[in-house]
C-alpha cells in the first residue's frame, strides 16, 4: 500500500530517498571512546590483520560494484592488493588463496547462492573471510570470521540503492580499519575522513533536493534504445551501477565504459542524439578532471547528448553538458555516494514513464539461491 511506501508510488524510490538515513544509520557507533574505529563482529586478530598480503573482494550485481570502488580505496588508504571478482568466477579458476589473504564477501541479502560457494571454496583453501552483509544472521556472515552489518533496513526493491550506499559505507570503514592496525594511515587522517564521511548524509539529501529535474530529463527519454554512462576512477563503477540499473528496470541496452577505453572501441558506438550520461571526477590536484573533460569533448563532437554530473563550481565542464547535473563538493574516493543517487533516480522514473513494474523487474530477484 501507499502507506508502507511511505506516499511514494514504488518501494525503490521510497528507499532512494531513505539513503541519507541509512548511510547515517551504517555510521553509528563505529569509533570508540578512545578514537579509534570499531567494526561490528571483528573475530579478526590485529596479528591477522597485519599478515595480510592480499584481499579479494566476492560479490554478484550491484555489490561487485560497491567492491569495484572499495578497491580504490582499500588500495589507497592500506597499500594492500586488492582484487574484486565475480562470485560466479572466482572458485572456478582455481584462485591464489591462502591463510594470508582476506576474502570479503559483499552480499546485500547475505543468501546469494554464488556468493555463499565462493566463500566455501575461500574457507577451504584457509583463507580469512570477512562479509559485508545487510541481513542479520543469513548464510554469508553466518559462514564468516567476521561481518560488517550494514544498516540500510529491509530492502524491498529488487534493484539494490540504499543497500549500495551502505555497502560503499561498509567497504570505507573496512578500508580504514585495516589502515589502523597495519599503520598506514594514521588518528588524525583517519579522523578526517570520517569527518567528511558523516557529512555524505547532508550531501545526499541535496542530491536528491534535485529529483524533479532529474525525473523530467528522464521523461525527456522514453524514446531512447540505448544510453552509454562514462566515469573515470571511482566514478567508472558508478557508470557501471547507473548502466545496470536501466538494463534491469527500464529493459534499455545500456552500458558503462571507463572513460579512458573510449578511444579504444566504444567511441565507435556514438552516434546523433546518442545519450551519454558522465560522471565527471572533482578538480583535484591529479589530472583525472582534465582527462574526463577531453572524453566528454570527444563524444560530443560526434553527436552525443552528454547529461553530466559535476561538482558545484565546476565551470570546465559547462560547454559540454547538454544536460548539468550538480553534485557536492566532495573527495573522489567518497563521490560515488553522491554521484550513483541521480543514476537511481533516472532510472525509477524512465522505467515508471514506460510503464513498467520498477519493484518486481521482469526476470529478476531479489536474491538468487540458486548458482
Ligand atoms: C540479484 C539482485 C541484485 C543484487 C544481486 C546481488 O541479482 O537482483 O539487485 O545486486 O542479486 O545480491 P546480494 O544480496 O548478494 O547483494
């Protein structure tokens, strides 16, 4: 009914709006007293933590994507090798495992079938498995050493958003918390980034201050067969989750690219009036903002309709936006969470624009237990 939706007409924009909250909710209680980040159910030993060699991050869908960013920043925050894969890939490749490496499982449901056997296969060559999970005593933390919960609340949509948001949440903190005890960042840095991540709730909720227009720009698009997203750095995830969210809600082919492979094969695909959605990197001092800039210059001039998403006071990037979304100022490694919001909301509204059911897509589940 319209009541458990909160007055919004589908579960998923009701938990789109509920991300402020439950990115609020995954932050709670996280530092000690005495400073120093605490995780939920660590049954990891400090000693574990510094023989860590490498960490291999497993999960399905729109979790491989929150593990796609924690790469970025586990790698930069811990100077520890990360790998991300596909569930379904990992135990059948005959994998490098071993007591020294920690395996994160991120699963929203904490039930997906291709998850769950490739922690077996993790636990049966002895290494450390760690899950980021949603859902209270399933399987996946349940067969874990250790668990990071996230505190999204149900999630009833079957395309995952404020379970995203939490599990990005989830996979900083781990980041940071393993930057702890091996000693390669250090109270004060630490304390700052937590600083800037207790200020992403507020930054989301101006994100979705925006919806309207984002919903008319949507509207402005039900005749569209394909839609491209580009990002760079962290934000070539984002592209990633913002393409799979059309494919399952509105049943588009679409498709996200690192920005730097453009002129390696999908620059080929633009044609007129083709929508390119980029996700553009803050100016920092390195030259990903410059680099993205030029892509987007590209495309355009090959007939693209670029709808971009930028920080506030970006004006670089304002010759080439057909369509400028703002976001808020804000550190690439943390701009996911803000910029995947804009991406989640086009997506409901395209998909209830062509009428289509945006809580139970055609084909797909909620969580699938079977391989
Ligand atoms: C299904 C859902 C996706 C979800 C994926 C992984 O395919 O439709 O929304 O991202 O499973 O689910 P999990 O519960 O393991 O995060």
């Amino acid at each position: 009914s319209a009541a458990e939706k909160d007055g919004h007409d589908w579960f998923m924009r009701k938990e789109i709006f509920e991300q402020p909250r439950a990115v609020a909710d995954s932050l709670i209680g996280r530092r000690t007293t005495a400073g120093l980040l605490a995780l939920d159910e660590m049954r990891l030993a400090d000693e574990e933590i510094r023989d860590l060699d490498k960490i291999i991050i497993i999960a399905c869908g729109t979790s491989f994507y929150a593990g796609m960013v924690a790469k970025y920043a586990i790698e930069h925050w811990t100077r520890t090798p990360v790998e991300v894969e596909l569930a379904s890939e990992f135990r059948y490749r005959d994998p490098i495992v071993d007591q020294t490496t920690l395996v994160v499982a991120i699963s929203q449901s904490g039930e997906t079938a291709d998850t769950l056997q490739a922690i077996r296969h993790a636990k049966s060559q002895r290494a450390r498995v760690l899950a980021i999970c949603n859902t209270n005593g399933s399987s996946i933390p349940r067969e874990s050493d250790a668990v990071i919960y996230t505190h999204a609340g149900p999630e009833i949509g079957v395309a995952s958003t404020k379970g995203f948001l939490t599990q990005l949440v989830a996979c900083y903190l781990l980041a940071l918390y393993v930057a702890q005890v091996k000693g390669t960042r250090y109270g004060d840095e630490i304390d700052e980034i937590m600083v800037q991540l207790e200020a992403m709730p507020d930054h989301i909720a101006t994100v979705l201050e925006q919806a309207e227009s984002v919903y008319e720009l949507a509207r402005a698009h039900v005749g569209t067969r394909s839609v491209l997203f580009l990002g760079r750095h962290a934000g070539y995830p984002v592209a990633l989750e913002g393409a799979l969210k059309l494919k399952e809600l509105a049943y588009l082919h679409a498709e996200g690219f690192a920005a730097g492979e453009l002129k390696h094969g999908p620059i080929a695909l633009i044609e007129d009036g083709l929508p390119v959605l980029c996700v553009v990197p803050p100016r920092g001092r390195d030259q990903l903002h410059g680099k993205m800039i030029s892509g987007i210059q590209e495309v355009r001039a090959r007939g693209a309709l670029t709808i971009c998403l930028a920080e506030e006071g970006d004006r670089k990037i304002e010759p080439y936006a057909d369509h400028l979304i703002r976001l808020p100022q804000v550190p690439v490694l943390l701009q996911p969470l803000v910029a995947i919001v804009p991406l989640q909301l086009f997506a409901c509204e395209l998909a209830t624009a062509l009428g289509h059911d945006v809580d139970q897509p055609r084909n797909l589940a909620k969580s699938v237990t079977v391989e």
